[in-house]
C-alpha cells in the first residue's frame, strides 16, 4: 500500500517574476517546498511526484543549491523527470538536476525502466522523451510525463501541439495514474479507476493566474483514488501588482491601436506627413529647421515622380 503526494511544475528560480512583490520570492518559495513536504509527511506518502520542469532554468546560484539539497534530504524522496526548463539546450548534462540526481535528492528516472515502489510501478517520460512500456500490468502503474495535456480544448488561440486529458488516458491505456506537467493550470480527469491529474504551477508567476489556485492530490494505490488539498497563497493583491500590470495592459493596448493605425487602408505617405507638420506646428518650428524639413518631403515625392 502507498500513497504519493502528486504536484506540479515547481519552477525554482533566483529573480522575482514581474508583478510579484514578495520581499523575497526565495524565501516564498522555500515556504510552499516546506508545506509540501510536510503535507506528504502528515499523509504518510511513500514519496512525491513533480513532473518535470522542477526549475526554471538548467542553473541557480549555489546559495539556493545547498538550501535545496538541506531540504530534500530532510524530507520524502521526490521523482522527477526532466521539463524543457531543467535542460540545457536540450542536454541533460551540466544541469541543476543531473546535479540533484547524482547526489541523490532526487530521482530522475532512468528510461525505460521504472521505479518499484511497494505495489506500485512508476515511470517517466520527460519533455520530448518517448512514454516507456508497462512491464508489469499488475501493478498499479504510473506514469510522469511533461507533455503539454489539457482538460478540454486548447488554451489559447492557434495551439496545435497538445492532446485533450480524455486522449492521454485512450493513448496510455495500462497506466492507473498519469501525471502531467508543462500546463500551468490546475485540473483533472478521472474515469473510473483510472485518472489523470495535472496540478498546474506552484507558483504564480505571471498575471495571467490571478484566478489560479495551486493544489497537490494524494494519490492512494489500494483504492486507486486521489484527494484535493489546495496550498495555502495570499491574496493576490498582496502579491501582485495590479495597478502596475492594469498600466502596462493599457500602454500595450494603445500602442496594438497604434500599429493597428499604421497597417490601416490609408496612406501612410500622407498620414505621416501630416503628423510631422502637426508636430512642426505645435512646436512652433520655425526658419532653417522647417524648411529643411519641407525640403525632405519636396525630395522624396519628386523621387516618387508625383510632386
């Protein structure tokens, strides 16, 4: 009997994301890491399971190294496969996590063959890695995988590379459990024992997730049912910048009318000019300055041949 404790794509990082207030986004993210691993503790979990991009580049500073490696080795074990952001130009080597798994904070799995965990089978399929083979179909089997899933349709205008939660379970039909990474958003799908959860980000890192709500599950092999627990966060206003984020939404609205403006019917020749010679007026340009200025469109027209 096990119970795992499932979350999401953690994205450790040194900078503070725009928007973010923290006093200081480490520390914050230290905290969330603590939670988890007393949650795990508090469940009984045989261990937790991130899948892929634990960090949010191939490197951090050394300080953050070794604050990481007191944590893990103080906590469960955590398996973990490799997201797009945990490499380095695609290249496992030289890597914040090669270094963890090498040392033994965290277990990246080795493809194709899986982890035995009491009556479970765990494997991982990491960003561009292919989904290994069940060797065992009676164990419960589990499944990492960073692949972009969604629950219904896809999440922004144009998306193409992605398949539907209902289609992951069809695909990868002996796995009991799947669980995703690389979709920021928190959702599920279940049908019947079988399930797929996809946590979402621990953190939130831009705007775009005021409404987002970080959660893990825990998973339980016997029963082969899972539980929603939500991760305690601050309000967002404490958190984020609204009124800095509302500024820039308005300037990037203005400036989309302006080129919108720019790539109308009407003729930017003409549109143009009058602009200049409004600007001309409303500085009160005068002598040499505006005559050079007559001067450069008299030019050009007559190399257009219509002046």
């Amino acid at each position: 009997m096990s119970h795992f404790l499932v979350t999401g794509d953690w994205h450790i990082r040194a900078s503070k994301p725009r928007y973010r207030m923290d006093k200081s986004y480490v520390d914050t993210e230290g905290r969330k890491l603590e939670w988890l691993f007393a949650t795990a503790e508090k469940y009984n979990c045989s261990a937790i399971l991130q899948p892929g991009d634990m960090f949010d580049s191939y490197d951090i500073p050394n300080y953050m190294k070794i604050n990481l490696v007191n944590k893990f080795r103080a906590g469960l074990p955590v398996y973990s496969i490799y997201g797009q952001h945990d490499l380095k130009y695609r290249n496992h080597k030289d890597t914040v996590m090669s270094l963890f798994d090498t040392i033994g904070v965290v277990k990246v799995f080795d493809q194709p063959h899986p982890v035995e965990i009491d009556d479970c089978n765990i494997y991982g399929s990491g960003w561009d890695e292919p989904v290994p083979n069940i060797v065992n179909s009676n164990k419960v089997n589990i499944l990492l995988t960073h692949e972009m899933i969604v629950g219904d349709g896809a999440l922004w205008y144009g998306q193409e590379d992605y398949i539907e939660a209902k289609d992951a379970l069809k695909k990868w039909d002996g796995f009991d459990l799947i669980v995703s990474g690389d979709n920021h958003q928190s959702f599920h799908y279940m049908n019947k024992k079988r399930m797929l959860l996809n946590c979402g980000s621990l953190m939130r890192t831009s705007i775009s997730q005021v409404d987002h709500k970080p959660v893990v599950w825990i998973y339980d092999s016997v029963t082969k049912t899972a539980e929603c627990l939500e991760i305690p966060i601050d309000p967002i206003e404490e958190i984020m910048d609204l009124d800095l984020a509302d500024t820039i939404k308005l300037n990037n609205k203005k400036l989309d009318e302006y080129n919108e403006y720019l790539s109308s019917d009407y003729s930017v020749e003409l549109d143009f000019e009058k602009t200049v010679f409004n600007s001309v007026k409303i500085n009160k340009v005068k002598g040499r300055t505006q005559a050079v200025v007559k001067g450069i469109f008299k030019s050009y027209y007559d190399e257009l041949g219509v002046g």
